[in-house]
C-alpha cells in the first residue's frame, strides 16, 4: 500500500512542487493550505481549504497519515518579512504549535519541518564577504526579528516533541528558494523573481530598480533541488537541522546580470538604499548535509534562472501585460 503524506503549504511554492514529486514517487498525498495553489491545479489526491491556526484543523490534517510535511507559514520576501512582525509571528507560532501536537497525537512515521536560513545570527552576517553558515552557528542567537525567532523556537519546539513524544522530527533550514510556480509579484516575491519580472517588463536597455546597493549577497537554490533535499533529509536518520540550500554565493547585482543574460537584454541598475535589503551577506555551509546525505544542491543559477526567467516572462505574457516572447530553441 502506498505511503500517505499530507503536505502542508500545499497551495503555496514550494508545497506545490512538493506534492508533485511526492505523487511521482507513488505516495498518496494530502495537501492543505487557506489558499488553493495560484498559477496551475494542484496534484495532490486530496485537497483541503484548511486555517492551520486552529488546533482542530490540524488534527484533521494529520488524520491517517505517515508523513507529514509541513510547509504552511505566513512569509514572504524581506520586504513583507520585515514589515509585519506581530502578525507573522503569532501566525506561525499558532500553525507551528498545533500542528506538531497534532502530528503527535496522530502517531505519524514522520515530520518534516521547513526553517530557514533567518535564524542565523545578525552578527554573522554583517559584511557582504561572508564565511558560510555552518548549523551550530545557530547559537548565541540573534535571529531576523519575527519570522527568524519564531523559526528557530519551532526548531527547538521539534526537539522536544522528540525528546518527551518520540515524534520522529526532521529540520532543513531553507536558504532561497526559486523557481516557477513561485509569486513574482504582490509584495510577497523574492529577489529572483521580483528581478526576473522587473526585467521581463522593460525594452532592452532599459532601467531596472534594484534594492540596496547591490553588492549585498546570497545564495540561491532551485526548487528541483529543494525539494529532493526536502524528500532525503525527511528520509535520513539526522534530527537535528540541516542547511538546505546552494553555496554559491553571489551578490544582487550578479544575479540580475544572470537574469538579464537569460533574457538577452542588457538592463540599467537603478540602486535604490531606501529599500530594506536583510543581512548584508549570507551563505550556506553544505559540509554537514553532504557528510550525512552524500548529496547536495546541483542545479547551477544559470540553468535555473533561465527556467525561472522564461516561465515568469510567459506569465506576464498571459496576463497581457506584455507581448508574447518569441520561442526559444
Ligand atoms: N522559499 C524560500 O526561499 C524559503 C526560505 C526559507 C524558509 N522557507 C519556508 O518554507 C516553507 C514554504 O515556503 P514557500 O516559499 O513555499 O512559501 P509560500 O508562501 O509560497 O507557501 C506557504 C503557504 O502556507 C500557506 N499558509 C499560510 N498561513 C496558513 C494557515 N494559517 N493555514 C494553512 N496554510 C497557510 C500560504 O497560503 C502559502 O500557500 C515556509 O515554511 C517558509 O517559511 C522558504
């Protein structure tokens, strides 16, 4: 009989690509979220409109199940992360909580949980040249305000539904992801595709707003492998956090010039320093997943950008607020 995961999150990003995979790999899927997925229909066996807020809702979530994946947060990019601390915060804690008593009580195989790279400490990335963030720089914290202090309580909170419960918990810390199927637009976006739709929206050499002065920097993983990392972590034996991410570091503007290649244009950057920009430099240390996993993120920024690029540009396209794009190759 096939294995039942209910993957939480399932309207949003990275749930949606998650359910895919899963279902590919022959599990029978549930997916849960208070929206339902926005750009194509999901392929979950089952779809339920469900606010993970409520404790009750939860419970019915995690009914029957042997995996759970849990994905469903309030978030968004730094400009929404950084804007509404209260509101996210006690989101979060609300989904969080529940949702691990919940898992708990239903006795499940499995759970996966999705931190991020936020709760690594301010003082370690103060300078755009940034020594990787390895898993046990975690500690003395000094997370992003909000969003990154109710991660790393929900990590901590996983550990002890381990210790007290025996609940089998296992922790990838998410360094930015990307990809189709992801929100280019809204307020919610992230760097990836805010550029990828800023590009795709001006006539070759144009100019492009950018935020900060560009030579802030970041990694970036494409979400094949964020969900294949997602799926072997889950599998493995490892408890306690593992970085999920690439570890290749670049700084704002190279990623524009990779997306504007992508696109055959040349762009103007326009740096605008009012704009919130995060943590000055950030980086994934991979030493420890490809120690314990003997794998790690592949896909390079340019193979995965111009997936990106093309997929967002074809969006716009649809909407009409450009001219279809002449099809390549
Ligand atoms: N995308 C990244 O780069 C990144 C980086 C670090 C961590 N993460 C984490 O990975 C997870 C997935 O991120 P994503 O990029 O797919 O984000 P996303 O916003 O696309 O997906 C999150 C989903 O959770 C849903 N949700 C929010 N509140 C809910 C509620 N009360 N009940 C049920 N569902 C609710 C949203 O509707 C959304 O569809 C999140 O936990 C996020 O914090 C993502």
């Amino acid at each position: 009989m096939s294995k039942r995961a209910l993957v939480t999150g399932a309207g949003g990003f990275i749930g949606h690509h998650l359910v895919k995979y899963l279902v590919d790999r022959g599990y029978w899927v549930r997916g849960v979220d208070v929206k339902e997925p926005e750009y194509e229909w999901t392929s979950a066996h089952e779809f339920e409109l469900l606010d993970l807020r409520r404790r009750d809702n939860c419970l019915v979530a995690c009914q029957g199940i042997d995996e759970v994946y849990h994905l469903a947060a309030d978030m968004g990019g730094i400009g929404y992360i950084t804007a509404v601390h209260a509101e996210i915060t006690s989101n979060n804690v609300l989904i969080n909580t529940h949702m691990l008593e919940a898992a708990s009580r239903a006795k499940v195989e499995r759970y996966f949980y999705s931190s991020s790279a936020c709760i690594y400490p301010a003082y370690l990335q103060d300078s755009a040249d940034i020594t990787p963030l390895k898993e046990a720089d975690a500690m003395p914290a000094e997370p992003e305000e909000g969003y990154g202090w109710e991660k790393l309580f929900t990590e901590k909170l996983c550990q002890y539904y381990k210790e007290d419960h025996g609940l089998e918990v296992r922790i990838a810390r998410f360094h930015n992801a990307y990809g189709p199927f992801g929100t280019y637009d809204g307020g919610k976006e992230k760097a990836p595709a805010a550029i990828s739709r800023k590009v795709a929206l001006i006539q070759d050499g144009d100019d492009i707003e950018v935020w900060g002065d560009g030579q802030q920097t970041r990694s970036f993983m494409y979400i094949d492998d964020c969900v294949e990392g997602i799926y072997r972590i889950t599998q493995s034996s490892v408890s306690e956090p593992l970085n999920l991410g690439s570890d290749r570091m670049v700084t704002v503007d190279e990623l524009v010039d990779i997306i504007a290649n992508a696109a055959g244009k040349t762009v103007r950057k326009q740096h605008d320093l009012t704009k919130p920009q995060g943590v000055r430099g950030r980086n994934s240390d991979n030493s420890k997943l490809a120690d314990l996993l003997s794998w790690e993120p592949s896909v390079t920024l340019e193979e995965g950008l111009a997936i990106t690029y093309r997929w967002i540009e074809s969006q716009l396209a649809a909407e009409g607020r450009i001219s279809q794009p002449a099809k390549v190759g």
